[in-house]
C-alpha cells in the first residue's frame, strides 16, 4: 500500500474522548452534605480542646432549664449542660463511626476481593458467608457480643464494624469482578503479573472509587447503629457520653423538657443525611470518569 | 521446513453446560516465521484455540507444546517472554488508570525483563515509536487516544518483551474501517522487521490472506481446511471455505482494475 | 413521489452539533446508502426520522414526512407514521425484540394497530411474513421467543415485522453488522429481495463501503456529523470528490482486493 495513503488516512481518525469534565466538585449535593458533616465534626473537634462546661459538671440549681445563655442547649434532669454533652456526643459518633467503618473495611474489601479472584467454590462459600452476615440483624449482634463480653466502645465497634463489613465485602466482590471480566485483567496475566499485583494494580485503582462512596454511606449507618445500641444500653458505656444515650435519658421527661430529645435526635439526623448527600455527591463527581469507562466496559 | 515452536495436539474443551466442545480434536502447529490465520465464524472455536495457545485456558483433553515441551514444563516466565497477545477491543484491554507508559513496561516488570527503571523506560520508548507513537506519549492515558491509537498501546505492549509469537485476537475488527487498514500496515510491517511470528484470529480472511502464509478455516470448534493461504483461497477444498469466501462483501469488480 | 425529507436537519446536544445541515430524501423504490464511520451521527440521524432521539437532544431544520413537517411533532404523530410510513430495523435484533413474547405476535402486534386487523387474521399475516422472509416452518416458528432463534433469524424476524405494515420507507441502520459474513450475504440477499418485492424506499446505513455499494444505487457520505458526498454509487466510487471519500473507497477497494487472491497474486 502506498504511504500517501496512510497519511491521508492518520488525518482521518480523531480522538473519540473529549476532554474529562471535573465539574461534579460544584455539585450541591457534595456541597451541602460536606457543610453538614464538616459542622458535625467541627463539633467533635472543638470539643477535645474547649466545651461549655466539663463532663461531669452539674448544676442542681438548673434542671431541666430551657436554652438560656448560660446552659445555650439547656440542662436535663440532672442539671447536666446539653450542649456540652451534644458536643461531647459528636466526638463519640465520629470516632465510633470512623473506627467501625474502618473494621467493616479491613474485614470486608479482603474477603470481597477474595471471593472475586478466587474459583468459583470459593466465591460460593465468601458469599454464603457474606448473605449470613448481612441476613444477621447488627443489634443482635451487638447483643450477643455485650452479653459475652461486656458493654464497651470496643464491643460496640466490633459489632457494627462486622454487621458493616457484609456490604461491603458484597460490593467489593462485584465491583472487582467486574473488573476482572475484563480484558486488561487478561493482558496483565499473559504479561506474566501474579494475582497480588493484579490485585494492586489493576483491581483496586479501579474499584476505589465505588469503595470510597460506600464508605460514607456505611458511616452514616454505623453513626445510627451505634446512636442505636446506646439507646438500648449496648454502646458506649457512661459516663461518656453518646446521642442514643441522651435520647434516652431525655425520654421520660420529654413532656416537661421536649428540647432534650429534640437536639440528639437532630445531630443524628444532620449527620446521616449530611454523610449520605456526601455520598451521592461523590458519586456524582467520580461519574463522569465511571460513565468513560464503563463505555470502555462494553462493547 | 521450519521448527515448530507452539503447537497444540488434539485440543479439545468442553465448557459446563453446553451440548457440544467448544473445540474438538483440534492439531495445531505454529512454525518459525510462518504466520498462521485461523479463520471461523462466531462459536467455531477460534477464540477458545488462541486462549489454548497462550496458557490462559487448559484443555479438557490434548496438549500444548512449546519448543517442544509440554507447556507445564516450560518456565512461565520464559513462555509469557516468548508468547504475548493483542486483544480485539483496546478500549477494554487496557486499563484506564494506568499511564500510557506503565501499560508498555507492565511484562517488562512482571518478566524482570530490564535491570533497572532507567533500562525499562527505554525499551518503552523503543516500542512506542516501534508502533508508530511518540515516547510522549507515555506519560498520557488511554482515553486521550482514538481507537487506532489505543490499539498501537496494546501492540506496543505485546512487543516490550521482544517475544517471538505474538497472538492477534481479532485485532482489528473493534476499529473503523479507515484505521483498520493501518492496523493491518503495522502489523505487516513489524512482523518482517522483527522476524515475529503472527497467529491471527480472524473472521476476516482478507485479512488473513494479507498477514498470514497460512491458515486454517475453522467450524463448530474443529477444523474444516488448512494450508497456504493462497492455496486455500485460491481453490479452497472445502465447501464451508468457499461459501466463506463468496461471502465478503465486494466492491464492483472492474473497479478494482483502477489505479 | 418524496416520501420521506429533510433539509437542513441539524441534531445538537448542549450545545454541541452532533448533525449538521443534513438534506435528505427518499422515495418509494429509492434505495440510498448512508455511509459513515461511529461518531459521524449517521445513525442519529436515522433516529431523528423517527423522532425516537433520546431527550435533551434538540433538533432544528425540517424534517417532512408526505409533505407534513414533523420535526418536534408530539409523540401522537410521530406514533401514526412509526411502522406505518416509515420503519426500522436496528443493528442489534434482539434489543429491538420484546425477549417474552412470541415473534408470530410482535410481528402481529403493529398490524392489528396500524391496519386493524383481529387477532387472529394478524397472527396468519405474521405466518405469510414468516415465510417471505424466509424463515423455516413459519407456523411453528411464530411461536418462539426471540433468544430461541439465531442471529440471521432474528434479523429475519425484525425484517417482517417492519415491512408488515406495508411502510413506503425502510431505515436499515447497520442491519448486519452484528452478523457473520455468510449470514450477511443471506440478509442482504433477503432485503435486496424485499424491497425489489414490496417497492419500499430504503436508507440503508453502514460503515461498511461494499456492503452499501452492493445494495444501494445512491451513496451518502458522512463525517463529523455532516453530508460529505452524495452522488450515485458508480460516480462516487469512480469519482469520488471529497477527501475522506476517495480515501474510503480506496481502502475498501483494498480490503477486497485483498480476497482475491486469483486477481492479484501478490503473496510473500
């Protein structure tokens, strides 16, 4: 063939990929749920430095005191500022939430990337396993566990980190195996590269992203599991202080003092929607990068 | 004649669930510096023979051999050195998160193939302007490239090892029609430079009788005819063959005679 | 007599044309071939005849259908010309398929619409379309479901129930592209029979040079969303005056050239 031909032709073809947008940043979503959650942990943060009164400080004078300047929350029965133990709340949720969502992480994307990469035996047995768990209520567990072992921050983790790590194992392993139906996954292993490096390079760079929104959707469970398991006398045991915790101890007063259910029962609400916006905003601003390579995907 | 280097001996795969082998007795022999075409229709076993012939895929009866040896035999790395692949789709075939550039070292680091990163990045460079792209490139990634582009990635990629065979899957039937024909060139062309050995699967025989001295006409997973290609299309003894040929599309003869 | 217009049809999506100035027309008995690469909004077009674009596509010059603009018609409209003046046969039958219902009803299906036939004088006409088109045992096959039936077949299946309305224009957009080659040359062998049969106007569309120059006596050429070329299939294979069409039809004079090796033996 004459090369005239292959210049005229080379002109021919354009690239068919138009620039990556990165506008999903401005998304309100991702806006809106950030500014909730930042509040939240802006909360938790100033806390560990300064908060209107100290933990065990009450004030007889002061019980069940509406919002005034001095108790800005008001008091409960005990004459206990809310707003210090509001405060003090957040700090308890963030970090059992962090630390469970980091339990359901380390226990789930292993076997999720398991379950992917191994035969189909195996595969079968991860997921039995993984419908078990997410079959199993995460308080029963939880019960189970303080029986056995006692209330404590840990136990509290524990359950909800386990009762977590079933969704995500179970995303783990479809998104990785989708990734594995492709043909890069293929080309890697006749380019010689073992399973740990197709793990590393190939699987993980690509299924991040679905983790990462998984991430603060599960957070935004773990904070109402553990808001939960308080309320019942299953979490965090006292003196520190929690939401579920407060919205119980407010309950048998909540005709005299209704601000004090009302406000815990506020910061579970903007936080779990503050994380779940979080969530679909991310979702939104990986898109358009997900959308490419899903076209890339078919065919 | 030549040695064999890869061959298959009475391949056959069964897949679960299905009524008939995927490939049934199937003998196959790739000799130095003679490119083989395997030709078929979907469901004749064509793909499940390439994957056959690359390792990724075990018969349920049969053998491959590699310079003669059983392949379980041979040192993995020293087959995967020798045996590389180009994929039909390079949109799938490569991996969107990854730099031009570390798509091409991949067998390079895998195969311990270069002493250092310094010794890689140069072979890298090497191939990328061996297909026809620039050492710039490298540093972009597989969506910034048409289709033509991407599939020069996935070339690059097979040859950074410098092996001796290189499996083509269909490789260019994912691309328009104007690229298709320069896929073609750079394949044609590398394949006398580098004295390569191509075993291209194909359902395309024009394409096949451009690239390959001989090939081998498959159906429902065994094979119907084989020979010189230009035997084989010339005067093909089989039926299937013929109603294959008749097949292609063509343009108004006389044409053809035009400059 | 033009059945089927446009001038000027130009397709954007924020913003961006994907189709632009695109003239067109075609008449019962026509047969033209459109002919671009993907991407070149060949096939968009062919939706936009329809009025099945996908929404937040917008859409402006004419598009005339028996003389009657239906460019931004309401579905209503649309829905009276669908199957009835002008169809569609995609590349792809088995999306276009319903996968639960019997093929014999959904070729009924637009009869007993279109031309109010009862059930079960439709469910004969689907038996006859059957067998015009060639398929095996009509009367047993009416009553598969479309992933029992091969790919020819299914193209088959969606050949009849698009010509079963008796349309005067038939849009074949990549009609085989999904399919190996000998059961191409079947289907293309079956539309050339039908629409010598029935006098339906056809725009078939392809990337594909040789498969359109076999079919169609007018060529379009599109690139990047415009009208390149049109001219008869002999002046623009013979004389090509774009570009991009001398390069197409120089690379697929190649490509089948390349197959013949009786022609020009030039082998290693």
């Amino acid at each position: 063939m004459s090369t005239p031909l292959v210049e005229a032709v080379e002109t021919v073809e354009a690239p068919d990929a138009p620039a990556r947008r990165r506008r999903g940043w401005r998304s309100p979503s991702f806006l809106v749920g950030a500014a909730l959650l930042l509040a939240v942990l802006a909360l938790a943060l100033v806390s560990l430095l300064w908060s209107p009164y100290g933990l065990d400080h009450t004030d007889p004078t002061a019980r069940l005191a509406g919002p005034s300047p001095q108790h800005w929350a008001g008091t409960d029965r005990l004459g206990r500022d809310q707003f210090t133990q509001l405060m003090l709340g957040a700090r308890t949720a963030m970090w059992i939430g962090l630390a469970s969502v980091a339990v359901a992480f380390v226990i789930g994307v292993p076997l999720g990337l398991l379950a992917a990469a191994a035969g189909r035996l195996a595969e079968n047995a991860v997921v039995g396993v993984i419908d078990i768990v997410i079959a199993f209520p995460t308080l029963l567990l939880a019960m189970l566990l303080v029986t056995v072992y006692g209330a404590s921050t840990a136990v509290a983790i524990s359950a909800i980190g386990i009762g977590v790590s079933a969704e995500v194992a179970r995303l783990t392993r479809i998104s990785a195996s989708r990734v594995f139906t492709q043909d890069y996954v293929l080309a890697a292993r006749t380019c010689g590269t073992g399973p740990l490096m197709i793990l590393v390079r190939h699987v993980l760079p690509n299924i991040w992203h679905t983790l990462l929104v998984q991430a603060a959707l599960a957070f935004g469970v773990a904070v109402i599991a553990e808001a939960s398991l308080s309320y019942l006398g299953l979490g965090t045991p006292p003196p520190a202080p929690s939401w579920g915790r407060m919205l119980q101890e407010a309950q048998s007063t909540v005709s005299v003092a209704p601000w004090n259910v009302l406000l815990p029962g506020l910061a579970v609400a903007v936080t779990v929607v503050g994380v779940n916006l979080l969530g679909d905003g991310l979702r939104e601003v990986l898109d358009p990068q997900l959308r490419q390579e899903r076209q890339a995907g078919e065919r | 004649m030549s040695d064999p280097i890869l061959s298959g001996h009475q391949l056959t795969r069964w897949f679960p669930g299905r009524t008939h082998p995927a490939l049934d007795g199937v003998d196959v022999t790739v000799r130095q510096g003679i490119s083989l075409g395997i030709v078929g229709e979907s469901g004749a076993g064509k793909s499940t023979l390439l994957r056959q012939l690359l390792g990724v895929d075990r018969p349920t009866s049969g053998e491959i051999r590699f310079t003669g040896q059983p392949l379980d035999r041979i040192r993995h790395r020293a087959f995967r050195r020798q045996v590389q692949v180009v994929f039909q789709d390079p949109r799938s075939s490569l991996n969107p998160r990854m730099s031009v550039a570390s798509i091409v070292a991949e067998p390079l680091r895998s195969l311990h193939i270069g002493t250092d990163r310094a010794a890689r990045a140069e072979r890298v460079a090497e191939v990328l302007t061996a297909v026809g792209l620039r050492p710039e490139d490298g540093r972009r990634y597989p969506h910034e490239f048409s289709g033509g582009q991407r599939q020069r990635i996935a070339i690059a990629r097979a040859l950074a090892p410098a092996p001796r065979i290189l499996l083509a899957d269909e490789p260019v039937s994912a691309l328009d029609v104007s690229v298709r024909l320069q896929i073609i060139d750079l394949l044609k062309d590398l394949v006398d430079r580098l004295g390569l050995t191509l075993v291209l699967v194909s359902h395309d025989l024009a394409i096949v009788s451009q690239l390959c001295q001989e090939v081998l006409v498959m159906r429902h997973g065994r094979v119907v005819e084989r020979g010189p290609t230009v035997d084989v299309l010339t005067n093909p003894a089989d039926e299937y063959t013929r109603a294959l040929l008749a097949a292609i599309p063509q343009l108004p003869l006389d044409l053809e005679e035009e400059p | 007599m033009t059945v089927l217009e446009t001038t000027g049809l130009t397709i954007t999506l924020d913003g961006q044309p994907l189709v632009r100035d695109v003239s067109l027309s075609l008449a019962a008995r026509d047969r033209v071939g459109l002919i671009g690469e993907s991407g070149s909004g060949k096939s968009l077009t062919a939706l936009a005849l329809l009025g099945l674009l996908p929404p937040g596509m917008r859409t402006s010059g004419r598009i005339l259908i028996d003389g009657e603009d239906h460019l931004g018609a309401p579905d209503r409209r649309w829905r009276r010309v669908r199957g009835r003046t002008v169809s569609i046969v995609f590349q792809e039958p088995l999306t276009a398929l319903d996968p639960l219902m019997p093929v014999g009803r959904q070729i009924a299906g637009p009869l007993r619409l279109h031309q109010g036939l009862n059930r079960s004088d439709a469910e004969r006409r689907a038996i006859e379309w059957c067998d015009r088109v060639h398929l095996p045992d009509p009367a047993r096959l009416v009553r598969a479901l479309p992933h029992e039936l091969s790919g020819g077949q299914r193209q088959r299946v969606a050949l009849a129930m698009a010509l079963a309305c008796r349309p005067r224009v038939l849009i074949a957009d990549e009609p085989t592209t999904a399919l190996d080659v000998t059961v191409q040359a079947q289907i293309l062998t079956l539309l050339d029979e039908l629409i010598e049969e029935t006098g339906v106007g056809l725009l078939f569309i392809s990337h594909d040079l040789p498969v359109v120059a076999g079919l169609a006596r007018h060529l379009l050429v599109m690139r990047t969303g415009r009208l390149v070329e049109s001219g008869p299939v002999d002046d623009v294979l013979r004389r090509p005056r774009s570009g991009y069409a001398r390069q197409l039809v120089a690379s697929a004079a190649q490509v089948t050239r390349l197959a013949r090796p009786s022609v020009h033996g030039e082998y290693r």
